[in-house]
C-alpha cells in the first residue's frame, strides 16, 4: 500500500472495485475474455486474432508513454460504443460466480465508514458493480456506485470520480480514491485534487484502517 496523498480534511473515501476489493486473478482474466470473445463473434475473427491486436494497441500506447486506458476505450476505438460495451458486460459477467461473503473486508470498510462516507466507482455497469459489492457482503456499506452507465466514461476520464462526488455532496478535494491501478484510478483523482491510495488488492484494502488511524 502507498499512501500517495490524504487530504488533512477528507471526507469519503472512492473505491474501485475489481482488484481493489476482492484479489481474484481468474475473475478478472474472465472478465477480459468473455468480452474479447463476444467482440471477436461479432466481427467474425478469431479470439486469437483479436487479442494480438488489442495486445498491439497497448504496446503502441506504451510505446508512446500514454498510460494504461481501459478495455472498453479500446473497444471503442474498434467501433464498439459505450453503450454497447455496457450491454454486453451487463448480459456476460455475474459476480456471485467468482466471489463470496469477506468478513475481514466487511470488518474493515465497517472501520473505515466510522469516519468516511464510501462510494465505489466502476468501469464496469453500475448494476455489475452493485451485485459485486452484494456477492463480497459488503453493499451497504457503499452510499453510493458509479458505474460505466453512469456517465458512459470509463476510468481514467476524470467524470466517474467527479460524478460519485457529486452524488455524495462532497468536494472532490475531500474525496480519496483507492485503487489497484495508478494510471486508471489514481492519476485521474490526483488531477482532479483528490487523495490517492494505492493498494496491490484487498489484504492492503483490510489493513486500510490501521493506515489511516482508525
């Protein structure tokens, strides 16, 4: 965990969610194939096919020193809209498969809701967000989700953090974002004048309490 900045007067705490709440390699890998997969039987090519070339647009980013974007802004760049990417994941990716009830993680957003408001900001649809949040047991800890449908932006745009802000009714420079991923979910809220924390998964997210104090 790397504390990168903690506003003195934060008041929420935004969280993404896969890789940030629940350490589950399979789950993510799924979610990554089974949209490759979908667009590959939508353009009629190979999964293989596919993948060299998103493999190929995220070394050419790299090699241009662009950071990370996520999945969906490269199907966009392929001609699959927002709107279509947030369809497809809704009707391919169910949590409850992957994941189940984390006491040790309900012990600590418990610890850390004593103190911050938290909301969760998701690329993936609000309603995949929100059913990730009810398979870990953790849902109502979380006053607020943001997801892709939100504001058909996907993290790092800057508009998912300042849309859960909004919603929460707090200043973004009293909002602290935790992630996994510092080019997608912290460089953005830097920006924007948040906190941000980077976390390698969710054995950090449980020693967030005693990091912060609390």
């Amino acid at each position: 965990m790397r504390i990168l900045y903690l506003p003195a007067d934060a008041r929420a705490l935004l969280f993404d969610i896969d890789g940030t709440l629940y350490t589950n390699a399979a789950y993510g890998a799924f979610q990554e194939e089974v949209l490759v997969e979908r667009l590959a039987r939508e353009r009629d090519e190979s999964v293989a096919s596919l993948g060299a070339r998103l493999g190929r647009m995220r070394a050419e980013r790299a090699s241009a020193g662009l950071g990370r974007t996520s999945l969906g802004n490269l199907f966009a760049e392929l001609g699959i809209d927002i709107s279509m990417s947030v369809r497809w994941r809704t009707e391919l990716i169910e949590p409850a498969a992957w994941l189940v009830p984390d006491a040790r993680l309900a012990e600590a957003l418990g610890r850390l809701a004593s103190r911050y408001t938290l909301a969760a900001v998701t690329n993936n649809p609000k309603l995949v967000g929100e059913k990730g949040l009810i398979a870990l047991g953790v849902a109502s800890f979380f006053r607020v989700v943001v997801g892709l449908d939100d504001t058909m932006l996907s993290k790092p745009a800057p508009e998912p953090f300042l849309r859960a802000a909004g919603l929460l009714g707090i200043d973004a420079e009293r909002c602290v974002s935790v992630g996994d991923r510092r080019d997608v979910d912290l460089e953005p809220a830097l920006g924007l004048g948040m906190g941000a924390i980077l976390v390698d998964g969710v054995e950090d997210v449980y020693d967030l309490p005693r990091a912060l104090d609390i």
